[in-house]
C-alpha cells in the first residue's frame, strides 16, 4: 500500500513538472521525442559561475515557477524529488548546470555525474523546452538564493 501511494506521489510530481504556462501557451503538452530535443552546444559556455546578476535572479525566480522546477527542486539544501538546490554553484560548474537543464537527455545518458544522481534519486530530470537565456537566469536565481540564508 505505501509503495502504491509513493509511487503515485511521484507520478503526480512528474506531471507538474514543467505544470507553469506563460502567457499564450497551451496548457496541453506535446511528448517530446529526442529528435525533437533542441540539443544546445554548451561548448563556449564558461565551467567559472559568472558575478550574480540580479536583475536576471529576479526573472530566474517566476522563471522556477512557472517552468514547475519547484514541483522536484527545494532552493534550500532540503531534497524533495530531486536534489536540494543551495550551494549549486559550490557543487557543480556553470557549463554542467547549464547542460542539465538544456540537456537533460543527453547529460543523463552521456554524464556520468547526471547518471549517479538519476541512480540516486530514481527520477530522471524532464527536458522542459528551456531557452538558454531562461537557463542562465534560474542558475542567477538558484545563485542568489545561496548566498542568502534560509
């Protein structure tokens, strides 16, 4: 019974994944293909975390919402589905975090840090259609949050 109820907590949780519409987005969702998957080349993105930006934190935050981050993702240390993200930029590379919200079919079959955390947390990270500048204002964000104190 409580294996049941577990598992349909976590297929609840994937199902709001990505849950958020921005104005003039349907509400139903397409499955993606990988040919579908826009792969991003992350090659010149920079493995140094960049200075906070603020004014992009700020558009990062109702970006975590409305792309449903907050339906697998606590901004604390606290796990919840997936991993806990305060003190992202002191565990991961700018170029890695980038690529796991971009790429996230591909860092999970290629990635073998991305490959351990899918072993460890059992939920593959969904491809949620994220644009490179939405990607780089959520990591401002999820920046932001740790230097703060929650």
């Amino acid at each position: 019974m409580k294996r049941t109820l577990v598992i349909l907590l976590i297929a609840g949780l994937l199902a709001s994944c990505g849950g958020g519409k921005s104005e003039g987005q349907s509400t139903t969702t397409t499955p993606t293909t990988e040919a579908q998957v826009q792969k991003v080349d992350l090659s010149q993105v920079p493995e140094e975390w960049p200075n906070l930006n603020e004014e992009l934190a700020v558009k990062g935050e109702k970006l975590f919402a409305q792309r449903g981050c907050n339906a697998c993702h606590m901004v604390s240390d606290q796990k919840l589905v997936g991993p806990g993200l305060k003190g992202l930029n002191t565990r991961a590379t700018y170029r890695w975090s980038m690529a796991i919200i971009l790429n996230p079919d591909s860092m999970l079959k290629n990635d073998e840090r991305a490959k351990q955390l899918l072993k460890e947390y059992g939920v593959p990270m969904p491809y949620q259609g994220t644009t490179f500048e939405e990607a780089e204002a959520i990591l401002h964000y999820i920046m932001k949050v740790s230097q703060s104190t929650l």
